[in-house]
C-alpha cells in the first residue's frame, strides 16, 4: 500500500480548539510551560506575541500488526464469580420466586472456580483460551509465538479482587486489513462460544524505522499551526511578524521521537492506563493496515497591531 498522509484537521481528526503553552521566564534562564487559550494574546515576554498550535497525521503501509486480547470467564461488569448462573424459565416457583431451568449441576463451568474462592475470581487457564488459540493458530501464527500471560499482573488491571483475566498477544508480519479483520473477528467469536468475556481486543500496526512518518507528520503538524497563526491574526487584527518559538508536543504530551522500536503510541489508548500491559489501540474494523505517526506543534510570532 502506497504510503498515504493527512492533515488531522481534514477529515479524520478535527482540529481542536487550540491549545499553546506559551514559554515564562524564570530565574536561571529556565521556561515554565504554562497552558493557555490559542489566540491572539499578549504573554508575558520582551514583546507582544501570538500562539498556535497544529496537528499532524503521516501514515505508510504497516510492516506488523501487534494484537491483544484481554480475556475474562465472566463479565466483570455485571457477571457472578461463584459459578455460573443456572438458566432462568419465565415462570415463578412456589414461593414467587423465579425457577431455574437447570442447577448448578447442569451448567458447564468454564476455568477453575474453586481456586477463586466464594468472593474471589476464577482462575482462567491455558485450556481455557484453546478455542481462541486454535483460530489465531489456523491463520497461520505458531503456538509458541503467542505469548500468555495469566499471572496476577493482569488480573491487577481491575485492582484486588478483580476477575481472573488472561493476556494474549502476538504479531502478524506484512499485515492486510482484510485478513487482520477476519483473524480477530474469528477469535473472538470462538471465545464467545466457549463462554469467555473479551474485555478488550486492540491491533497495533507498525514499522520498524517509524522516523520518515515522524518528520512528515511534523511538516503537516507545522503548517496546520502556521494556518492557525494566521487566522487568528485576521481575527484579531494584528499582522505577524518573525517566528519566536517552535514547540513539539508530540501528541496529546507523548513525545513523537523516532526510536528503534517503531511508531510512538498513538493517542487511541486504552482505559487501562499508558503503564497497562494493554497498549493496543481498540480493534477498528474500518482501519487499514498502516502505521501512524502523529504530532503537535506550538509555533509562536511577534505580532504587530494592524496600522501601529
């Protein structure tokens, strides 16, 4: 796939109301970054000034695509840990109460419930995350490249106490979409099947050398801020003079600097938090198979009053 860019502000993303921080002098020489309202401003340096800042996206075909799924036995958000329920009829019992269907007798567990406890969560185990790891593996993805991870560190992700969950993940090379899309809804509808709770599927896609993508995205992110600067200016009548500052803000505050290790994360993250195991960005069906970099940039001008 050719590479493709974007300007944020076209289309996929809209451009935010802007956000600069404009630099304080201090004692020693030193800034503080303090956030401010983009437009048309007098800041508190050696000469009036005005602040924007824009947005870029650079986009190019991806080289892997890094998937996870967060699995479950039950849905932590409304599901029993004791065992699983018993089938409920529409009628009432004797004493007015629902009947069951079927007892605990009849109902096939899923994981081990007696390691959790009568408050406690299940266990999951490897067995139980057969059927999802024999769809991953029909697609072409050999078992000991999969990594599991069912230890307290991801169970942790909902705190003490939280139901016993399982990390999977593993990467796919020269990735299409159409295939990626197939792998994961066939994977997810196996653990539906085998009663698991997915509570999260999120594919990463990547480069190894992401630093072309970063110094485009901070061309399109510049001349969206130049844009902006100008604007404002009309708006507030006044004429820009000499560029004083130029700020990178990466996206949303991560630094967007080019490493061995890929693109920097992008800013679809996840509930769980930036140090979670979980980093994938949520599973988008719609989404082709390309690695993104994204950036901020503040640009700051000396500014003139219009006739002055």
């Amino acid at each position: 796939m050719d590479e493709r860019s974007s300007l944020v502000g076209s289309g996929r993303m809209r451009r935010s109301a802007r956000l600069a921080l404009v630099a304080l002098p201090l004692v020693g020489g030193l800034a503080l970054a303090v956030p401010m309202s983009a437009a048309a401003q007098l800041a508190t340096v050696d000469q009036p000034n005005l602040s924007a800042s824009g947005s870029g996206r650079a986009s190019g075909a991806a080289e892997t695509a890094r998937i996870q799924f967060l699995v479950g036995i039950q849905d932590p958000f409304g599901g029993s840990f004791g065992g699983p329920p018993p089938a409920m009829d529409q009628g009432l019992g004797e004493e007015g109460t629902p009947s069951a269907a079927g007892g605990a007798d009849d109902a096939e567990p899923v994981g081990d419930f007696e390691s959790g406890g009568p408050a406690g969560p299940p266990a999951i185990t490897e067995d139980d995350l057969e059927p999802m790891l024999a769809v991953i593996e029909e697609a072409g993805v050999e078992r000991e490249a999969i990594a599991i991870n069912t230890g307290p560190s991801v169970a942790g992700l909902f705190g003490p106490g939280g139901p016993g969950t399982a990390l999977v993940e593993f990467s796919v090379e020269q990735p299409e979409s159409d295939a990626v899309n197939g792998l994961v809804s066939d994977a997810l509808e196996a653990g539906n099947e085998a009663g698991l709770f997915v509570q999260h599927a999120g594919v990463d896609y990547d480069v190894a050398d992401c630093s072309a993508l970063i110094r485009e995205a901070r061309e399109l992110a510049t001349a969206d801020a130049r844009d902006s600067a100008e604007q404002l200016a009309e708006v507030a009548e006044v004429t820009l003079g000499d560029l004083i500052q130029v700020s990178d803000y990466g996206f949303f505050g991560t630094p967007a600097e080019p490493d061995d290790e890929g693109c920097p994360p992008a800013p679809q993250t996840v509930f769980y938090g930036s140090e979670s195991l979980v980093d994938t960005p949520p599973f988008d069906p719609s989404k082709e198979a390309e690695a993104s970099a994204y950036s901020t940039i503040n640009l700051t001008f000396a500014i003139t009053e219009d006739g002055a």
